[in-house]
C-alpha cells in the first residue's frame, strides 16, 4: 500500500494537457478545443482534455480498422500478443502510484480503495486474458465421416469501449483484456470527466510493445465523441458501461448504422436482504454500510436498497447507523479516508435532490442527508440512510449512484422476494441467512445477474458481472467475456476419397 508522503508528493504533481492517442501518438483535437478537468477533490481544475470532435472519432475508427486490416496484432502468433499484454500489466503495476493517484485527483475515490481496485485489478485482468488467449481451441464437429466440421473463434474485428468515470481503469481493463487477448483493434472513449488514469494506462500499452493503432482512445463529450462512435459503419462491436439512458442510444445507434453488436452493463438498485436468522448481524451491518457507501455510494453494483426482516429492523438499522458513522468521510488522498468525494458538482446536487424527495414520499433520514465540507470546495456528501421507504418509492426505484441508502422491512421470505424484485433492474444482490435452504432458494427467486450470501462485494476476475432486466446484457470478466469479442466461422470440408 502507498504510504502518505508518496500520496502527498504525487498530489501535487503537474498534469499536463491530455490528447487523444490514434495511431500510437498523441494527438489535438482536429479544432483544436479543450475542456477543463475539474477535481472533485478541492472544486478546482487540474489540466485540460481534447475536446473531441466526430472528425477524430472518425480518425480513430480508420486508425484501427488499417490495424486490424494488415492484421499487425491479429496476425501476431498467440504467443506474442501474450508477451506484450504480460509486459503491460507488468507496466501498470510498476505505475501503479502514479495511476492511482492520478485517478484519486480525477474523480475522488478513496485512495485506499482506489489503489487495489484500480491499478491493481487492471494489471490482474490484463494478465488473466493474456494467459487464457493461448488456451481458446476451436472446436470439431460431431459430424458424418466424409466430412470435417471445424468452428474456428475469429476476432470481430474494431471494438467500441465507452468506460465511465466511476472505476476507469477496472472497469477498461474489462473491455481492454478480453478484446485485445482475441486479437481486436480498440478505440477507446474514457468518461470526459474521468479520463487522465485511462489515457495514461493506453500509453502504457504502447511502450509494452501493442503496436501502432491497435489502441486508440478519443476524448471528449459522449454526445459527439461517444455518439460518432456509435453510429460508425466501421465499429464491429460496442462495449459500454454506465447509464441506461445513455445504453438506449447506443441501441438506437446501431440500428441506424451497421447493426453492430452492442454489450451493455447498466446500472442497478440491489437488495441487500437481511433476515433475522443471519449468522452475524454486526458484520453483516458493517458489510452493509461499506456495500453501499464506498467509492461515496458511486458503484453501480452498490447495495442501495437495505431490506430488513421486520422483527430485527430497529435493531439493525441502529448496527448500520453506527457502522456508517465510524466511517470517515474526507479527502480521499488520505489514507485513513474511508468515504471519498462525490464526482462532481452536478451528481452531489443530483443527490441531495434524492434526499429531498425520499423525504417528501414519506421517508425518514436516520443519519446524514446533506451537503458537508464545503470549505474544502470540493464536493462531498454525509452517508444518508433512510428509512420508511416503500418499495414503490423513487429512492426504491431509482439508481442514485451516491451515497443513499433505503430501507425497507419485509415480513417473510415470500415478501422479501417480492420487494426484492420489484424493479426494473437486475445487476446485483445479496442475502443474509444461516439457513442453507433459504440462501439456495433466495439465489434462485432474485432476479440479478449476481448474488452474493453472507458478505457484499469482492468477486474476483473468474466469474462474470452482468445484469438482467435494464441492467443490461452480455457479462464483463471471466472467460465468459471472451465470447463478446469473437466471432463464430464453420469450415465444412468434404472428404473426398478413401482407402484404396
């Protein structure tokens, strides 16, 4: 772990102008417009990033597509694409301060989790893909004996990442390892309000040996970089991350181009389902309160909606109210910060509006609810709990992505099942029970693409994250995500001849 003077040296570091990054230099955007990057650390403005235009995007996709057609990466035997991504998750670890810290300034996560789950899970998922590229066989066909029946695994080709601002560097190597393992050109569109720990991490790719124009990255606005990109006749397949509004469009953008292949991981309201029987209530508080406010609730898998068996739910909110407020809540370069700052000016006041309308249907906020450390000029939220929220109400069925928690009391499994369901989203949940019939029974009835039982969080790179319902489709991690960047070819072969 960073210890505080490096976190201190590094903070105050200069950051220069950010530039695209297209066929393997920088690059300004093509009418020379910036944007400031502002900190939700301190409120002010660190660098400057290119403000993209459809014309760059453009340029990218051509960058990509010239490298995929000369087959530079594609071409390159198994072996080699390892070494190189072996090396650049070598180059990430080796980096890993100066990324973490740079991300902790660009979009205010706590630096203790930032740090492992930033550089340190993008080199782990770098290098879990490049050591599997080498074991993807094709397949043989059962077929008759006068003829062969070969299924080769093809890459498709340019893939689109958009990654959001929340955990870029996680969530990029996600897309990044899986596309690039299957021998796929990339252009990459980082958030525009988190985008500096990304595009130096794509820099890292190029001195690991990734050559020239296989990775691409633009920045800039979604609704002309992130737009240009979805409506290109040239991207094969999209990877997206982030809100369902913005996934729609993408839908929509690819109807209205080439139809291409479009992977969404949208956002969530989780049930975290606690019954009276669960084997620690004090752990499954504290479990509670950081599966919902770390990162200042800015996860799209966070526990948001707490339900609670009616007969303990006094009891435990009062465990979760006490948990959460041990938490320290501040900058996030401190070490000791438990509770970072909300991402920007925009989502806290986003936010707070939350609070004011859980209040108006009827909630009752039990410990935080406003705005705090505003001296800082930095943006920074109290961890909020809310109790009396009813499962139709908007905290119930809208995602915050802040730090807001609703509560809710169920009286039965049946109940439990009921509230836990009734939203239109599917990405994540949990269940607390020392009933092993009722865990099996709860992972089953609950509509999510992932389920946790007595714990919250920490499912590592082997298994997949993906959602259901307005969640989205397609799975990020595990060997699963490899089927997103390939295509299927059959070769049917007849056999001529025979013994003679």
């Amino acid at each position: 772990m960073l210890d505080q003077p490096r976190i201190d040296a590094l903070r105050t570091r200069p950051v220069p102008p950010c530039s695209h990054l297209i066929g393997g230099r920088p690059v300004p955007a093509s009418d020379g417009g910036t944007m400031p990057v502002v900190s939700p650390i301190d409120g002010q403005i660190l660098t400057t990033l290119a403000r993209g235009t459809a014309a760059d995007m453009t340029k990218a996709i051509a960058s990509a597509r010239a490298a995929f057609d000369d087959r530079r990466w594609c071409g390159q035997p198994p072996a080699a694409r390892k070494m190189v991504l072996m090396k650049w998750a070598d180059l990430i670890e080796a980096n890993a301060a100066e990324l973490a810290v740079l991300g902790v300034r660009d979009n205010g996560t706590e630096i203790a989790m930032a740090f492992k789950a930033e550089p340190g899970s993008a080199a782990a998922t770098i290098r879990y893909y490049a050591e599997a590229l080498d074991k993807i066989y094709g397949e043989i066909a059962p077929t008759q004996s006068d003829v062969l029946g070969l299924i080769h695994k093809e890459p498709v080709g340019v893939v689109g990442a958009i990654i959001p601002w929340n955990f870029p560097l996680m969530i990029g190597a996600w897309k990044l390892g899986p596309a690039l393992a299957m021998g796929n050109s990339v252009v990459l569109k980082p958030a525009e309000t988190a985008s500096l720990a990304l595009m130096r991490m794509a820099e890292l790719a190029l001195e690991a040996g990734l050559p020239p124009g296989v990775l691409n990255a633009v920045t800039g606005e979604g609704a002309i970089v992130g737009a240009a990109m979805g409506l290109s006749m040239d991207v094969d397949v999209l990877a997206f991350t982030g809100s369902g509004g913005t996934g729609r469009r993408l839908l929509e953008y690819a109807a209205q181009s080439n139809m291409k292949r479009v992977y969404l991981e949208l956002g969530g309201k989780s049930p975290n389902i606690v019954f009276a029987d669960a084997p620690d209530l004090d752990e499954a508080a504290k479990v509670a309160a950081a599966g919902i406010f770390r990162n200042a609730g800015q996860v799209c898998v966070a526990g948001s909606r707490l339900l609670v068996e009616a007969s303990i739910h006094d009891d435990f909110v009062a465990a979760v109210v006490r948990a959460t407020e041990a938490m320290p809540v501040g900058d996030p370069l401190k070490r000791d910060t438990q509770i970072g700052a909300v991402h920007s000016e925009r989502q806290l006041a986003a936010n707070l509006g939350f609070v004011e309308t859980a209040q108006a249907e009827g909630g009752q906020v039990v410990t935080g609810g406003g705005r705090i450390l505003q001296e800082t000029g930095g943006y920074y939220m109290s961890p909020t709990i809310v109790t009396g929220v009813t499962p139709q109400a908007t905290l119930a069925q809208k995602e915050v992505f802040g730090p807001l928690l609703g509560v809710t009391p169920f009286e039965s499994e049946t109940d439990a099942v009921r509230i836990a369901n009734a939203t239109v989203y599917g990405l994540a949940g949990a269940v607390w029970t020392s009933n092993l019939g009722r865990a099996h029974r709860m992972v089953r009835a609950v509509r999510t693409g992932v389920m946790h039982v007595n714990t919250y969080g920490g499912a590592d790179g082997t298994v997949p994250l993906g959602g259901v319902g307005q969640s989205g489709n397609g799975s990020d991690k595990s060997l699963h995500a490899i089927d997103k960047y390939i295509n299927l070819k059959t070769a049917w072969i007849k056999l001529h001849g025979g013994p003679a």
